[in-house]
C-alpha cells in the first residue's frame, strides 16, 4: 500500500485515483495475464443516448488498458424476460467475456436482480448477484459494486481515516448506498444510512465526521447539512442546463469541510477504473480456476 496522498486545496481529486488504479492494473495484466487479456461484455437494453455513451467509454478504457470489451445490444428482447435471460447466459458463457455489465438506465419494467440470476456469480463485474452481495454481507466480499468500492478507494487514498469515525450515507440504492454502508461497517466506522423516509435529514447529516451523498438530485445537500472539518464523498451526477453537478452544492461547502470530492472529476473517474479492477480481478481468478464462489 502506497502512502497516503497530500489533500491539496480541500480537494478529493479522483482523477489522480483513477489514474494510480488504471498503473497499478496495467501492470498487473502485462505480468499476470501477457497473452489472455481480461474481457468485457457491456449488454444494453435500451436505445437510451447516455447509456450509449457510457457503453462506449468503457469500451475504450478496456481498450487503453489492452482489455477487450464487446458491446451486445439485447433491446429487441428487453420484452421477453425468457428470452432475454436466455443471450445473457450465451454471452456470459463465452470462455474469452471474464465479467459482464448490464448498462444503466435498464428500461422501467426490467429488474436488475432478476436478470442478474442469468449471470455467473464469477464474471458479475457490478458486484449484484445474490452471492456476490451476500458475500459482502458475510464479511467477505468478493465482487463488489464498482462506486462503492470507488468511495472506498478515495478515503483510502487520501488517507482518510474511517475506524471509530462517525459516517452518515445518504441513499440506499442496491449499486452505492447499500454495499458501501457495508464496506464501511467491515472498516469500523459507525455507519448510520439515510434515506427518503428519513425524518430529519439534516439532523443526521451534521453529525458526519464523513458524508457520502447518492441521491440523483442536484445540489441537495448544502452547507447547512453539513460539519465543519467532514468529509464529503459527493456520488450524484446531476445535469443542469447540460452542466454536470453532484448532489451536494459543492461551491456553497467547499469552504465549510476539510475535503470533498468534486463533480465531474470525483467519484465518476474512480468508478470507471473499479469497474476495471473488478475485471482484472474476475479474469485472473478464471485463469487460475481460483473462484471460490
Ligand atoms: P437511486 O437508486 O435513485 O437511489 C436514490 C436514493 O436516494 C434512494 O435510497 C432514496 O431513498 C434516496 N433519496 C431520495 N430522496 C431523498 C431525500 N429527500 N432524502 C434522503 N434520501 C433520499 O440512486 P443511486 O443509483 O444510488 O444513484 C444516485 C446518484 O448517483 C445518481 O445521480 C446517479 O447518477 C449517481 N451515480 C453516480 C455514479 C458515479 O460513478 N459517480 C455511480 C452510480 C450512480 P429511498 O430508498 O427511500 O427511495
């Protein structure tokens, strides 16, 4: 484990994260894996721009990495659950696809839990399948949500200490509140996890030491939410007038907080380069027929 980095400016720069995460497993691959590089299958399920998009940057941050990413798009059979169940499993049955993504946003009727049940515990890359977040829930994760593991990753990175620290998070959402209350717990912070039915939320959220926000709505937190001296770990991707902010109201509590990350350039980053990781981990334990799931 490397040293933890100076926080410059109040900033938690996930840019530099990603780009330490993205060395670390470039390295990793050209010595473990030089002639079997890990491979991506991104499935869509709608015709959805964004989803598109988000599809295709992660094709090319595989490619940078010299990973292979295969992109399927199932949209003509997002009305026949069966069917639909049926390709996931032909995809992931594929020796050369070592992790699988169902792209986000799925069409409103699909249930992600659902279809990842077509998906092999080994190559579920989003850390959703039953076994990987009953895993977490055991104390031992194995595959773990990409975001999550990012808000982890950051903290460490800067050398945030977590053990006996009071943490509030804000959302429950099966791929960011959830697991990382989870992971927080095994690091022994006091985790107290907030969400719409949450009475006071303020109340609540001054009593962080560390605040990891992932609602989807913009600038919702704001300086009045939050401690001098916190933390602040800001998930949402917010579009305002094609602008992109978090949820938390990052001008208005920047100067209140000892850190916070930034939106775009925060948590964003160190997902994608997660997602990555996660791969590379999948692949190797394939390799060596070392999944113990
Ligand atoms: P989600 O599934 O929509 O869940 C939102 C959570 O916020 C729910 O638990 C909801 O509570 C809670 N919430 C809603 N209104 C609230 C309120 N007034 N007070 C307190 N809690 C409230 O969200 P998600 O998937 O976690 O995503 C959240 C945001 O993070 C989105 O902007 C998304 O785009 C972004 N995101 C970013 C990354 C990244 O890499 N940076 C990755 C994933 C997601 P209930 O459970 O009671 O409804």
């Amino acid at each position: 484990m490397n040293p933890p980095a100076p926080i410059r400016d109040g900033l938690l720069d996930g840019v530099s994260v990603a780009r330490a995460v993205r060395a670390s497993l470039r390295d990793h691959v050209s010595r473990e894996m030089p002639d079997d590089s890990p491979g991506l299958a991104v499935v869509l399920l709608t015709a959805d721009l964004a989803a598109r998009k988000y599809a295709e940057s992660k094709a090319r941050a595989c490619r940078d990495l010299g990973m292979t990413c295969t992109l399927h798009d199932l949209t003509p059979w997002v009305s026949n659950m069966r069917a639909l169940g049926k390709r996931l499993e032909s995809i992931a049955s594929d020796p050369r696809v070592h992790g699988l993504l169902i792209e986000h946003p799925l069409p409103p009727h699909v249930d992600p839990i659902a279809l990842y049940a077509h998906v092999p515990t080994a190559k579920d890359v989003e850390g959703i399948s039953y076994a990987n977040m009953g895993r977490l829930m055991l104390g031992r994760p194995y595959m773990v949500a990409s975001t999550a593991a990012a808000v982890i990753r950051i903290l460490e990175h800067y050398g945030v200490q977590i053990a006996g620290r009071r943490v509030v998070v804000v959302g429950r959402s099966n791929i960011v509140g959830k697991p990382v209350a989870a992971l927080l717990l095994a690091r022994d912070a006091t985790v107290v996890t907030c969400h719409s039915k949450t009475p006071d939320l303020a109340t609540e959220t001054l009593r962080a030491d560390i605040l990891v926000v992932s609602v989807g709505r913009a600038r919702f937190i704001g300086a009045t939410h939050v401690r001098e001296g916190a933390v602040v770990v800001d998930v949402g991707i917010n579009f305002e007038g094609g602008r992109m902010v978090g949820d938390v109201d990052f001008e208005a509590v920047r100067g209140k907080v000892l850190a916070i990350t930034p939106v775009p350039g925060g948590v964003g980053p160190v997902t994608a380069a997660m997602l990555l990781s996660n791969l590379v981990q999948t692949a190797l334990a394939q390799k060596r027929g070392s999944e113990t799931l």
